[in-house]
C-alpha cells in the first residue's frame, strides 16, 4: 500500500510542557515502540521525562500538527556548549510525509535558543530511518560518547 501523503499540512515545532499529557503521551510511545522494536532487550516504558531535560540548558521539544501533537525530542545538556538530542519520536500515523525533518530543524532551533553550539545523539541498530534522517540532515558519524547500552552508531553536528 502505498502512503497518502498531504503536502498541504504543516508542523508547528515549539518547546513543549515536559508535564503536559501531550509530552508525556508522546513520551510512552516512543518507549513503547523502541521496546517492541529492541525486542528482546528489555526497555522500560515510562511517560514522564526525567529531570535533565527540565532544568537549566535542557528542554522538551513538541511538533503539532493541525494542533494535535504528533512528535517530540528531549535535549539535555552535555557541558561545554553542547546538547544531547533524545527520544525523538515521530508518530506512525505522520511518518513519510517529512515531518521528521521539520521536527529535527525545530529542534536544532531550540538548541540554538539554549546557546548549543553543537548536537550530539546516538540510535539503535533497528531505528535505520533514524540514522538515514540524521545522515541526509548534516549529521556526522562520531565516536561513542555516552554508555546507552543499545546504541550502535553515535553522531554529532555544529550548529553554528
């Protein structure tokens, strides 16, 4: 089957409540998904977003379409301007339509808002679409830089 794609929609990117239901609905998908999709390594799915992404330099990032949210990202910061992008989730219903990279661009955006000069991020092996959206986005492969235990490729861009 081949997707309906409407080019006349568009995404609104904006910070977003990390205690709002829209975040934390998002939030449980994206856990919900990486689960099934890592499986069998166990994730723990869970729908309120930690406190690295709430307090100074970090933040929720929400993509709405037609006034529903339909994707989200979390940045944490990593010291010396630079920020971790995490939990960017897109949802199914919105895939194929290059939402993904409007809500990368917003949220390369708000990192520049936060005074990032750089964005680092990592992905599973199964979450090709990702790598292929960070890839064709700018981003570049680096060495390992955090201890996700189910990452297999680590990227990073300058913002500047």
């Amino acid at each position: 089957m081949v997707p309906v794609v409407d080019r006349t929609l568009s995404m609104r990117v904006d910070r977003g409540d990390p205690d709002s239901p829209e975040a934390s609905r998002l939030l449980e998908a994206y856990f919900v998904e990486l689960r099934e999709r890592l499986a069998p390594v166990p994730v723990q799915v869970v729908s309120r977003w930690p406190d690295d992404f709430r307090g100074s330099g970090g933040a929720v990032v929400l993509g709405s379409v037609e006034g529903r949210a339909v994707g989200c990202a979390g940045l944490r910061p990593l010291g010396e301007g630079a920020l971790e992008l995490k939990h960017f989730f897109l949802a199914p219903e919105v895939r194929g339509r290059g939402f993904g990279r409007v809500l990368l661009a917003g949220v390369e955006e708000v990192a520049r808002t936060l005074g990032a000069r750089r964005l680092l991020l990592d992905t599973a092996a199964p979450l090709l679409e990702a790598a292929a959206l960070y890839r064709s986005a700018g981003y570049e492969d680096v060495p390992r830089f955090n201890d996700n235990p189910v990452a297999v490729a680590w990227f990073a861009r300058d913002l500047v």
